[in-house]
C-alpha cells in the first residue's frame, strides 16, 4: 500500500503538470479547429473528469487501506460542505433552478478536486518536485509575456489569425450566440488564452512565485535575475490591458516581503513608491484624455489605457451602470436586505427578483450584470452567510501558508506564494470572477493542496501521523 500511495503521488504530480499546461494553450488549440458545440465542450470537460476519476481512484485507495473512516475533517472541508448545502437550500427556497446551482458552484468550485486529491493521498511533495513545477509555470509565464507583447505590437490581424478561442454557434430559444467569440481591448495581448483576464491572472500568479523566489535568494546575481523575471512578466499583464491585475503585480512585492518578514525591503519599496507615485501621477494624468475612450473600438496604448482611471467619464460610468454601480447598490442592497442566504444561484432567477424590488435594479436583467464584480455576485447568489463561509474557508488555507513561510527552500516559496494570492484573488474578485480561469484557478488549488499536506504538524488521518515532513519543519 506505501508503494501504492508513493505511485499515487508521482501521478498527482503529473497531472498536475499536465493540466496546467493544458489549460494554459487549450483555448488556442481549440481555436484552430473547426469544433461543434459538443466536441467543443466534451473536449472543455475532459480534464474535469479525467480529475474526477483520479480522486475516485485516491478515495478508493484509502478505502482499500481502511483510512477513509479516520480522515479528519478541517475547518476547510466543514465550509466547503455547508456553502454548497447552503447554495442549494437558498435556490430550492427561492424557487430557482438547481441545475444552475450546480453549474454555478462547479464553475467556480471545480478544482478544488486536485486539493483533494493531493489530501487523500496524504503526498509529501519533495522540494525537487515542487521546484520543477514551479519552474515549469515560470517558463510559461515568461513564454506567455514575451507573446503578450508581441501580439501587441505586430496586431490583432495576427492575434485572431493564430491564438483567438474556439468560435462555436449555439442556439439558444431561437436566438442564435456565438460562443467565445473574442471581444477584447484594440491591441490587447491575449497569448493562448484567447482572452485578457486569465491571461493577466495566470502571470499575476507566476510573478507572486517569482518574486519569493527573488526574496529567498542568497546570491545577488540570483536574486536580479529573478527580479528581471518579474519585470518581463508583469509588462506582459501591461500588454493585456487589465488595469487591475497590473495594479495588483505592483502591490504583490509589498505583500510578499511582510509574508517573509523582510521588513527593511517594506519600508524602501514604500519609501520609493511613495517618491513614485506623483512623477507617475504627472505623467498619467498628461496622457489623459478630457474624454472617455470606448477600447474595444478605438486603439489607444497600454499607457494610456492605464490614464483612463483618471477620467471623469470612465467614473461616471463606473459608477452609473459598471462595476461601481455593481459594488456600491447592487452590493449594499444584498447586505442590507433581509436574505442572509441570498437569492439562489439562479442567475437569471436571482436578477429577476432582486429587479422586482423596484428602483435602478431593472438594469440587472437582460445583461450580464455578475460577469465582473464576483464578490457581489456571490453575496446575490448565497448571501452573507454564504460568502463568509467561503472567505473562511480560503482562511484556513490561508493560515496553512502563513505557518509554511516559517519553513526553508521552496517550502518557504510556496507559503509565501499563497498567502500572497489569496489576498490578490480576494482583491480581483471586486473586478472578474477569478476563480472561473480555469489555470488560475486550477494552479491556486494545487499549491492550496501542497501547502496544506506540508504544514508542520498538520494531520489528516487520525492515525496520528503528522503530514509535515522534516524538509519543512518550522525553523
């Protein structure tokens, strides 16, 4: 069975090296192809189930070993249950539709599966396997950068010719869509992703890991590579044209540096930002416009795609009918209404009766109100409770990370990496539904996984056996 479970572990960490690179080029492959709704979403869910039947094959294992009774339920594993047991109660009491319940909760719960799998194999990643997987997400990241900006600078004629999404016609009550149809900034860089956001996401992500590594390093040779790394991928999120993924990699160092406890590192970036920011100010507000630019129809730079946020009009229009109008009515009524379980994860049930409520609301239905501001959407669909039992449960894992910053080699990377992300994704969930990008997402559960199985002194199994191995024992 030892050598049952040590096969178990080298296969999770294939694939999960698999089905990052899958997800990272898989919108671009699909692209090339001519596909039929169907084989377009067989070949969407394929990795799902191939993740499915690998937890199936774990669970079975421990079965097999008599374990699966002594595993010890955490406060993760407790949330998890009660959100989804609490999304479908909210939706059966709102008279909504179930199947969109367990569409909505798989889209975005959908990788918790390789946690899991990591979990019940109860795998202590060595640092040699972690560090070539890592590696492995730098590699394309800096890939990923370096083809952001060249689609930027040699046209979206080129970018739609060799890396635009599966364009797959479906018909809805008559009406026919086309599917993944790419509708982005003019001159926005997508690699092969086929959109901006998981783009920007996935480099936010590689350049967290970047800059741990760049902190952790002894050699100063090492660590200026390192911080060049982080320079090339984070023009690559310029080059998507996301304001606030950018925004995020400049604040990601800060965050990092207070995880690894390098206070003097804090106090200088804060120092020269601070010296920074009215030269950038100046400059931004220069390249300004009196006028709010429409991106998707007219071509603007990078630069001044960022001196956008520096327009009365794009404000105006925030807050009037966008995401600001999103946070600031749409959120406070979900607070402040007498639904602490929300609406239902019915979308279109959830907007109709939230429009029934009268005033500016009608605006939610016809249009894709909680495509954006995800945190909002969630405090709609499930309630204050619901969210908060989400947040909690990122928690848990979050305190995992923070133990595992006290440990050594990519151990301490990894804790660090997390701790940092989870705040970010936190953060990015007020502007896209962060964890729907499908190598994002999938990445922040994997190392959510290995974080948790290497914290010292964890325990999973009630056998008394810690999950902490020597090589990250806290120092």
């Amino acid at each position: 069975m030892q050598y049952l479970t040590l096969r178990m572990g080298r296969l999770t960490w294939w694939l999960a090296s698999c089905l990052a690179v899958l997800f990272v080029f898989e919108e671009a492959i699909y692209g090339r192809f001519t596909l039929s709704p169907l084989m377009y979403m067989l070949g969407k869910t394929a990795s799902e189930l191939i993740l499915y039947m690998i937890l199936m094959l774990v669970a079975l294992n421990r079965v097999a070993q008599g374990k699966i009774m002594r595993y010890v339920p955490t406060a993760f594993d407790i949330c998890i249950v009660s959100f989804v047991a609490l999304s479908v109660m909210s939706t059966f009491v709102n008279h909504g539709d179930l199947i969109a319940v367990a569409l909505n909760i798989r889209t975005m719960l959908r990788y918790v599966t390789i946690y899991y799998i990591v979990v019940f194999s109860c795998w202590r990643p060595t640092e040699n396997q972690i560090s070539k997987f890592v590696g492995l997400l730098i590699a394309i990241a800096l890939f990923q950068s370096a083809l952001a900006g060249l689609q930027h600078f040699v046209g979206d004629d080129f970018t739609g010719r060799y890396f635009s999404s599966a364009k797959v016609e479906v018909t809805v009550g008559g009406i026919a869509n086309l599917l993944n149809a790419m509708e982005k900034k003019i001159g926005a860089g997508i690699g092969t992703f086929g959109k901006t956001a998981p783009l920007a996401f996935f480099l936010l992500l590689a350049d967290v890991l970047v800059i741990a590594y760049a902190m952790t390093r002894q050699r100063r040779s090492q660590r200026w590579m390192w911080w060049l790394a982080y320079l090339e991928i984070t023009a690559g999120i310029f080059f998507s044209y996301k304001r606030g993924p950018l925004l995020l990699a400049l604040t990601a160092p800060l965050l990092v540096a207070w995880f690894l406890r390098k206070r003097v590192f804090v106090r200088a970036y804060l120092f020269v930002t601070l010296l920074a920011i009215p030269v950038v100010l100046s400059t931004v507000m220069a390249m300004s416009s009196a006028q709010y630019t429409n991106e998707k129809e007219e071509e603007i730079s990078p630069l001044q795609s960022m001196a956008q946020l520096f327009t009365v009009e794009y404000w105006n229009r925030s807050v009037s009918k966008s995401r600001g109008w999103m946070i600031l009515e749409v959120g406070s009524e979900a607070l402040t209404s007498f639904k602490p379980l929300g609406y239902g994860a019915d979308e279109e049930h959830a907007k109709a009766a939230l429009a029934e409520r009268g005033g500016s609301f009608g605006k939610l239905v016809g249009w894709g109100a909680f495509d954006d501001v995800y945190l909002v959407a969630g405090l709609v669909y499930y309630g204050p409770v619901g969210v908060l039992l989400l947040l909690f449960a990122f928690y848990t894992v979050y305190r995992h990370a923070r133990k595992l910053t006290y440990g050594a080699g990519v151990f301490k990377v990894a804790g660090a990496t997390l701790a940092t992300v989870l705040i970010l994704t936190f953060i990015g969930s007020f502007l896209v539904r962060t964890l729907e990008f499908r190598a994002f997402a999938f990445c922040l559960f994997y190392l959510a996984g290995v974080v948790t199985v290497t914290t010292p002194g964890h325990k999973l199994f009630a056998d008394g056996r810690s999950t902490a191995g020597p090589v990250c024992a806290a120092q």
